[in-house]
C-alpha cells in the first residue's frame, strides 16, 4: 500500500508556503477547511510532489484550538527525541540532481546536512516550521559513512 499524504501542523503557515511551494517545487493544489477533532478549525493545505496526482505533503493551520499557545511544533521535541529522529525525505535518481537541491538549499540560506548511509546518500534541512527535518535521498552502493554539516 502507498501512501497518499503526509499531513503535519504548521507553524507558520505563510513561510511554510514559501518554502514548500517557492523552494521544493510543489504545487499548492487545494485549501480545505474542516473541523478539528477535539475543537477550533483549520484550513487544510495540500501540495501535489513532482506533479503526481497520487503524492502529496499537506500542513494544517489550526485556528480556535484549546491549548494552542502550548503546541510544540517540533515533532522531535515533542516527543523528547533527539533532533532529526523523525524526519522524511523525498527521491532523486542521480547525484547531480541531489547535488542541484544542495546547492538551492544553501543558495537560500538553509544549513544542510549530508550523510552517507552507505547504502544512500542523503541531504537534510529544517523547514520553516523549525522542526521537520526534510531531506532528498539517492540510493547508492557504498561502504563507509560519513557525515559532514555544511552552512550557507
């Protein structure tokens, strides 16, 4: 079974945009408002990845909601994890291609991340959320690891 979408608080639903539709690419392709369990409302903001109609990330932004003031949008630190345990990352087929997002993320200020797992090579970054660490991966052959941060 695939997944559909990925659906995650934001925090600051304007930066969120920013980045996911001016920095990833995705195509911001419906806005929904709907209840929240438990009560308050949100507007439900779903992105198409890579223009596949089947792939989505989605953010809510919660509105009228009890104990907002208390949210922690760091999933990690939410769950007292240390930082970049729960992440995602998105597919690239070549090293150019992961090389290409390196370089759009440093070229907009963001510290990256790169690690080699051995068995693929990963970038990571935090979204404008502060938390979610988000990476791009290409699946290679290797046999050692390393890893190196690189700041813009």
């Amino acid at each position: 079974m695939a997944y559909h979408h990925l659906a995650l608080a934001a925090k600051d639903m304007k930066a969120t945009h920013a980045f996911y539709e001016g920095i990833m690419g995705f195509e911001l392709v419906k806005v929904e408002v709907a209840p929240i369990m438990g009560g308050g409302w949100g507007k439900h903001f779903f992105y198409r990845m890579d223009g596949d109609d089947s792939r989505f990330i989605a953010f809510w932004e919660l509105h009228e909601t009890d104990g907002s003031d208390d949210y922690v949008y760091d999933i990690n630190a939410a769950a007292k994890l240390p930082p970049g345990t729960n992440h995602y990352s998105f597919s690239v087929d070549t090293k150019e291609e992961l090389e290409s997002w390196k370089q759009k993320w440093l070229a907009a200020g963001l510290d990256v991340f790169e690690i080699d797992h051995n068995w693929c090579h990963s970038i990571y970054t935090k979204d404008p959320n502060g938390s979610t660490i988000i990476g791009v991966t290409r699946s290679i052959r290797r046999t050692r690891t390393t890893m190196q941060w690189n700041s813009a």
